[in-house]
C-alpha cells in the first residue's frame, strides 16, 4: 500500500489529506446554493401589505381576507365577548405570550394586548389599544399544523371558548385568538397593521 | 446461496457476449435456476407483485406528466384535461391513482409476512433496513404526488405534512418555521411548493428503484427465508426459481390484479376523498382533514397526542422503530409458527394497526360507536401497544418463550403427509 509503515507522517499523507480538505470544501461550497435555491425567492419576499375597509363589518361578525397567502381574520368582537376575552387569567394559559408583532415578543397574552397600539388615525395623538378593543385582526393559521381554524357565530359556537375551532385536529381558541385546547402550541399570531381611519387598516 | 455458475454458453454470440458483459449469465443465475426454497407460500408472491406496480407507476405517471401542468394556476384544470380530453387520458390517470394503494397494500402484506416469518433476523437485517427505506421512500412519493392535482385534500394534506416540521420551534426557536419555509419556498403552500413537490414526485420513484436493486441484492446473498423460519441444507430444500416460482408469482400476481381492476374499472374514487375535486382554497380548511387510507394508522399516532413536539416525534418515532426491529426480537426461532406466544402478539399488532387506522378515519372528536367513550383514547391504547410490542413485547416474549420444536429440514417438512403445523 501507499501507506508509510513509519510513525512520521510522510508528504504523501499531507497530500492526501489536503486534497480530502479541499474536496470537502469544496462540495460544501457547491451544496449552498443547491439548497438555498428552495428558499423564498426575491418575488416571493416582495412583502405584501393590504388595506382592509372595515365599514362593513357587523358586530358579532368575522371576516376573512387573504394576507401573504395566508388567511386574516377581521373580527368585530361585541361587548359581551370583549368582556369575557378581559376575563380571562393569563397565568392559566396555554401561551401566556401575546404573539402579536405590534408588541414586544415577551408582552402578556392579555385581552389588551392581542389588539394594536397603532391607532392613529386621521386625529392621531397617543390612543391606548382599548379604545378600539371590538376590532381583532389575527393570521388565521392554526399554530399547530397550519390548518384554517372555523370561527364562531352565535348560531353554530365553534369550540367551548367562543372563538375558534380547529377542524384538523381539535385545538380551541377564544375569542381573543389565544388557544384553550391543545394540540396548538400557541395562540393565533397578530399581524403587524394600524389603523389608517376609524374603518381602515393596513396590514402588514 | 447461488454457488458456481452453471451457465453454459452455447452459440458463438453468447460466448463472445459473456466475455464481455456477461448479462445472460447474471438473469440466468439471479432469474432462472435461482435456488429458492420449495415451501414458499402464497405471501411470499408479493415481492414480485411489488415490482410490478413499481414499473406500473413509473410508466403510467410517465405518460401522465406529458399532460400534466405544474403551476398553481393550470395544475387542477390540467388534471381535468386528462380526465376528459386527453385519450385514455383517465384509464390511465385512475391507475396511477389506484396503482398507490395497491401498492400500499401489497407492501404491507409484504411488511406483515417479513414479521411473521422472522424475515428480519439475522443475516437478513440489510434486506429488512432497506425495506424500511423502500416504505418511507414510498411514503414520501405517495405525500409528494397526492399534492399534484392541487385539489383542496391535496393543498390541507400538504400543509398539515409540511408543518410537522414548525414542532422542532419547540426545540430551538426559528428552527422548525425555518425548515418549513424552505420546503415551502414562501410563507404558505404556493406555487413554488408545487413545482418542487413535482421535480421530486417524478425524481423518488427512480431511487426506490435502485434502492429495490439493492433490497434484491442483499437477498440473494442469503436467500429466501421460508414458512418454516429453518435454514436451506442442501439442493433437496430448494427448486430453481424458474419455471416454479415464476409461474407461481404470476398466478398470484393476476388474482391481484383483478382486484386492482376492481378499483379501476368499476370504483375509481372509493379509495380516494371527493373533497379533491374541488380546487385548493388557501383560506378554506375542509370540515375534515383526512389523508389516503395507507397513512391513517400514522395520522392516529399523531393525533392522539395532544402536546405538538411529542406528538410529531412519536410519528417519526414510530417508523425509526423499525429500524431496529431485526435487533429487537431476542427469539432464536425466526418463524412465528414455532411461537405460541408470539404469535398472539403479532395479531394483536395487526389488529392494533387496523384499529389505529380506523382512528385515524375518523373525525378528531368521535367517539367509540354510540357510546361516551372518546375514540382519541382508542388511539392513545392504540399507540401505546404500538410502541410496546415492539421496544418491551418482542425482545421480553423472545426470552420467555418455549417455542415449538422445529422440523428438521424443509424437505422432510414439504414431504411429510401431515401439515406442518
């Protein structure tokens, strides 16, 4: 064999071994762009942003657009279910994080804190998120496997906490969009927008 | 098993060819007077019968991708294009559909006859972890192309399977949507996701076949195992492969290809769900998600878990299993005949397996029949005795067991008056 018998590394086995090197080197070198190829391309993160006229909405009402090829749920909450999302103790959550980019990622699933800051508006001035609690905008995937959740309406409830049921495989989220029944991870997540006028937003 | 060759070449031309690329005398030795056991049964047709669903998938989808269209845009109304206008565009389109689940089908019979028989053990372990790998390959093929008629069971089925991958969040943050945005190559199932899930659908089926090439090469190299479990002891346990088992695989092939007909002819769409004829809707899950019935044992395991991570890693989990199930039977009797006990166990795992397929059909909060009991608790047993039978049953039984005494050659075994068992 080419192989020393000696305990001295000879040139050869520096030469092998720097051609290994090389060589694997350079077939990593060559797998980067073969895998990156299947990530999003330049069009596709083109970020698209929507504008949603809110006029039509009716109380009790739940609407859904389409944001980045994903389903966005509009919900007009009424008084009744703005006061049980309040209700609720985050510390007996499945996701005590609000999920909601208009927020800090460590903020509290609060009712508050599920809806957005960004109300300016054509007053504008420094209007706090409750002032339009009635108004939840959330990406309607399910965080467990990406299925479309059924929203409630009063004559077919959808699940035990008033907002969503996940049909795939039974996850249950309330009318504040943060799951109750598992196997969902997480609550629904919030887009970022901000209203534009008292009946526009944009999204995204 | 195949000792020297004893092929002779007779004409000049088969001389000056075996020289050269001795082709004849490899079909002649691997085809012809291949020694295979003399007490194979009718199970053991099915590895023949596989293989020809292989070429039938790879020759129907062939044609079909000459009219098929790979766009988000064009891919449903393409599939109906070849459903009324394309000629014989749908006999071909239904065997290729109807061709996965009796592929699906004859591999599980395949699967099941190499646990009864102990096919697994020593030294046959390569041929059981390549066919481990032919059934995730075929697994991954069946997933890739369900996708393509881009109907809406394909579009749900394909973002439910590709989100299995958002649990490793759990892990590491970013890591799972990570992965799954590259397999999706955007922010959702899309256009993008189709055309790969294509290249890849016509790509699979071409290394499932090379990985058949080895699955038949690691089984030459000790032979069939047999109903008996018992090693080949001479010429007198075996007949050549041709004309006896030819003739035999044949037979039973055809008997398999009436009920493949069946389908075909005379129920198309039995097999398959209804909601797929109407287009993918990015904002509209159906009222159910269930996959192709030849998944539906998995599709329990997985919803039978209520924690997301734990409930995906028991889903790989159940099929990294196999891997190891040549290492995990402890018994030195291979066939299940010989083993009173086990063999209880073994129906049990059919039956478990059946069970957790019916689950798996099932809305996810049914519940058992008209009582209160929910059936997601029929799969939690479910999974249990899945995971039990193999990692506690199958090494502790193969400890415990007096099996039965074993013949003492297959030739004595065939020609003794009474049955075997």
């Amino acid at each position: 064999m080419a192989h020393s018998q000696t305990a001295e590394p000879t040139r050869r086995d520096f030469l092998y071994i720097a051609t290994a090197a090389v060589g694997a080197v350079g077939a990593a070198a060559t797998l980067i762009p073969l895998i990156d190829q299947m990530n999003p391309s330049a069009d596709v993160l083109a970020l698209a942003s929507i504008e949603v006229d809110l006029a039509p909405i009716q109380p009790g009402q739940s609407v859904t657009f389409t944001w980045r090829s994903h389903p966005l749920f509009v919900r007009r909450r009424t008084p009744e279910e703005i006061a049980a999302a309040r209700a609720v103790n985050v510390a007996e959550l499945i996701d005590p994080l609000a999920r909601n980019a208009n927020f800090p990622e460590n903020a509290p699933a609060t009712d508050d804190n599920r809806l957005t800051p960004n109300v300016g508006g054509p007053a504008g001035g420094a209007a706090q998120p409750m002032e339009k609690p009635e108004w939840l905008v959330l990406v309607g995937v399910c965080t467990h496997l990406g299925c479309t959740p059924e929203a409630s309406t009063p004559q077919a409830p959808q699940g035990n906490y008033g907002g969503w049921l996940c049909h795939c495989h039974g996850s249950q989220y309330d009318i504040a969009g943060r799951v109750r029944v598992g196997p969902a991870p997480q609550n629904l997540a919030v887009p970022p927008y901000a209203f534009l006028s008292d009946t526009r937003i944009k999204v995204g | 098993m195949s000792g020297p060759s004893t092929y002779q070449p007779k004409t000049g031309f088969e001389r000056w060819l075996d020289a050269r690329l001795p082709i004849i005398r490899f079909s002649q030795e691997h085809l012809l007077s291949y020694p295979t056991p003399r007490n194979l049964n009718i199970w053991y047709t099915f590895g023949g019968i596989l293989t020809v669903f292989l070429t039938t998938q790879i020759l129907t989808g062939i044609v079909l991708a000459m009219h098929y269209t790979a766009d988000s845009g064009l891919a449903f109304d393409s599939v109906e294009h070849i459903m009324r206008d394309v000629n014989s565009g749908w006999l071909l389109r239904y065997l290729h559909s109807n061709g996965a689940s009796m592929f699906f089908l004859a591999v599980y019979i395949h699967i099941f006859r190499g646990l009864y028989y102990g096919s697994y053990k020593a030294p046959r372990e390569m041929i059981w972890i390549l066919g481990v790998i032919l059934y995730v390959l075929m697994m991954a093929t069946a997933f890739l192309g369900y996708t393509l008629p881009w109907g809406q069971m394909s579009f749900w089925g394909a973002t439910v399977i590709t989100n299995f991958f958002s649990a490793f969040d759990a892990l590491i943050p970013g890591l799972g949507t990570g992965i799954v945005t590259w397999l999706w190559g955007g922010f959702g199932v899309d256009n993008a996701t189709l055309h790969r899930f294509y290249s890849l659908h016509y790509l699979l089926p071409f290394v499932i076949a090379g990985v058949v090439g080895l699955h038949i090469w690691a089984l030459h190299v000790p032979g069939n195992n047999n109903p008996l479990g018992i090693d080949v002891k001479g010429p007198q346990d075996t007949l050549p492969f041709h004309p006896y088992y030819t003739v035999k695989d044949l037979f039973f092939l055809s008997c398999f290809l009436i009920l493949y007909a069946y389908f075909v002819f005379f129920n198309p769409n039995l097999l398959g769900d209804p909601i797929n004829y109407a287009p993918a809707n990015p904002i509209q899950t159906p009222e159910d998600i269930v996959p192709e019935w030849y998944f539906l044992p998995f599709y329990a395991i997985l919803r039978s878990i209520p924690n997301k991570l734990i409930g995906v890693l028991a889903l790989f989990a159940s099929l990294i299993t196999l891997f190891f199930v040549s290492w995990l039977d402890t018994s030195a009797v291979r066939s299940t005949r010989f083993r009173p006990l086990y063999k209880q166990f073994f129906w049990m795992l059919v039956a478990d397996v059946v069970i957790l397929g019916y689950v798996g059909s099932q809305p996810v909060d049914a519940v058992l029949f008209n009582t209160p009991v929910p059936l997601v608790w029929l799969g939690r047993l479910g999974t249990l005795y899945y995971f039990l039978h193999f990692w506690i049953v199958m090494p502790l039984v193969g400890l415990i067991e007096t099996p039965k005494p074993l013949p003492d050659s297959i030739a004595k075994s065939v020609l003794a008056a009474a049955p075997a068992e």
